[in-house]
C-alpha cells in the first residue's frame, strides 16, 4: 500500500482532482510532469480542481489504481509554515470537538512538545510526543490493548491492519467496558487515535486521514558518501536531528543498529572547519572549499546505538548502519 511521505515542495511529479462532467463524481487524474508543489497546486486549479484530496483508505486505494505508473506524486497535503496545531481523530469522518473531551487536569500541557494522545485508567487523556513507544488500543467494534510498545504512528499502522483503527471520538472513549480492558495497563499510558498537526489540505477540507510512511531506517552497512546515495536514491536524505523531539525519535531508532554508531546527515567541511546538516537541495554530493577544490577529509557524524547515544565525530570510511528521513521534517 502506497503511503504518504514527507517532501520539501520543489520536485515530484502530482496528482490532480477533477469533477466529471458526465456523472458530477470526483475521481483522480495523473500528472507525469515534474513541477514543485505550488507549481502543482496552480495548474490544478487552472485546468481542473484542485490538488486531490483523499479522505479515507478507500479513496487512497482509488488514486493508486487510477495512477498505477506512480512511484511519489504531490497530492494536496501540505504543512503551514508556523502553523496553529489542530487535533484530529485517526478514524475517518470522526470530526474533533473542543467541547467533547475529556483532559485530565493541567492537559494539555505540551511538555517538550506533544502532539498525540493517551488515555489513562481514569479514561482521562494526556497528551504526549508521538515518538514515545507506549502500548496502544486498536477498535474494531469492541477495544483490544496491544501490550506491545510502539510509537504512535506505529500503533496507528498496525490498527488499520489488524483491526479497523484506534479508538476515536468521545463515543468510544468512555464506558465500563472500556474501563475494565484498561484495568490490566499496570499504570502505563495508552495511545488512543488523538493526535494533532499543522498539515492542511489544498482544497480547504478538513479531512483527519493521514498515511505516513513509517519506515525511515536501515539496517546495511555502508560508508557514510554510500549511505547518502542510497537514502537520497530510495527515500529523501540521510536523517537531520534539529530539535530534542528528533534527538529521541532517531536513538530510538539507533536502538535496534547491529553496529556501535549510526551514520547521520552530519558532514564536517575540514577547509572551513565547521560541522553542517547536508540537504539535497541545498547542498552537492561533495563539498567544495571557498577556493573551489574539492574538500575529501571524508569526515562524518554518527551518534552511538547505546549509551546516551551522543554524536562523534567518525572516518566517512566506515561501513555502519545508517538512517534514512523521508523529507528534511521527520
């Protein structure tokens, strides 16, 4: 199943929604030229209706089957720039309502940034950061907590494919029935379907679906210029950390690593002595000293897979496991 990813809106080829003029019902029309997202975006709007828009899996399952010589196309899902979180349901057609929930007191509050829910023994919720692996509900018409921990985006896959989602809305977050399958957690927090975002759709509908690709990691050994490549080949870059929330989500990830260190996006210039974050967009395979020669110290970060997992400075020489990030947000 084809899943959404993260790009920087300057490549790709898109996707485009029309009306039919015969019958008056959506459908998917695909583009096979290359255009930046806005470029995308305007063309759609000229020529047809807008970027499309995909509301549930169902509607997904139709644009991959009107597009089949698809590999990654722009659809019309993009991120504000310093946009206002709005918190969603996971489950489709399940609309979010401030005057429909059930906080726990000082929630939410956050902390170091918390973009997705979990509900207590009380059927309180609590927000928390999304990379935090926690067990997790899944519903299909009754609850089933998975003592397994996973992140939220991880829980939320395995619900859509063995169950039909995680729990969403007020209506199947409260009762005796609920109470007593949360009754065996031992106090741990659970994931529910709440989470929020600054992601929007072109048209202006407020659709929760979202279909991330969860898979960012490898574990072959490479040389960090080989490690590159193939990130840059097979998903978007080697993996930037900008802030603390991506510091946790990519040691977790360097967690499982069969060798000592995990190469990142971490390059050091030797001519002009300072450590940068490679983007393809911005930067050459290799790097170039201000008086144009080739700088080949072939000096790269990792940060160790145990420990405190912190950054060291390693020979680009070395093969070790490495990350990869889908887009330059993760």
């Amino acid at each position: 199943m084809h899943r959404f990813e993260y790009f920087p809106c300057d490549r790709a080829q898109f996707v485009l929604k029309y009306i039919s003029a015969n019958n008056n019902q959506g459908g998917y029309h695909y583009i096979n030229v290359k255009k930046t997202w806005t470029e995308a975006q305007q063309y759609c709007r000229e020529k047809h209706t807008d970027l499309a828009t995909v509301s549930d899996i169902e509607g997904l399952k139709r644009l991959i089957n009107k597009s089949p010589a698809m590999t990654e196309a722009w659809i019309g899902l993009y991120d504000q720039t310093n946009g206002i979180r709005r918190w969603y349901w996971s489950l489709p057609g399940v609309e979010f309502s401030e005057n429909e929930t059930e906080w726990n007191s000082g929630e939410p509050n956050d902390r170091n940034t918390e973009n997705c829910g979990c509900i207590l023994k009380s059927l309180k919720w609590i927000d928390l950061s999304c990379e935090r692996p926690e067990h997790f509900l899944c519903y299909d018409e009754k609850f089933y907590l998975i003592k397994q921990e996973k992140t939220w985006l991880e829980a939320q896959s395995y619900c859509r494919e063995n169950h039909t989602d995680l729990p969403s809305g007020l209506d199947q977050l409260q009762g005796e029935r609920l109470k007593n399958v949360l009754s065996s957690t031992g106090g741990k927090y659970v994931f529910i379907g709440l989470m929020r975002d600054t992601w929007r759709w072109s048209d202006g509908s407020s659709f929760s679906f979202r279909h991330w690709n969860k898979d960012f990691d490898d574990e072959e050994n490479k040389t960090w210029e080989e490690a590159l490549s193939y990130c840059r080949h097979h998903h978007h870059d080697l993996v930037t950390i900008t802030n603390l929330e991506e510091q946790r989500w990519v040691q977790e990830k360097a967690k499982k690593a069969s060798t000592p260190f995990v190469w990142l996006g971490l390059r050091f210039n030797c001519s002009l002595k300072f450590w940068f974050w490679v983007c393809r967009e911005a930067v050459p395979h290799r790097n170039q000293s201000s008086d144009g020669q080739m700088d080949d110290c072939n000096v790269s970060g990792a940060m160790e897979a145990g420990g405190q997992h912190l950054w060291f400075q390693r020979d680009g020489g070395e093969e070790l496991n490495f990350i990869c990030s889908m887009s330059n947000y993760l």
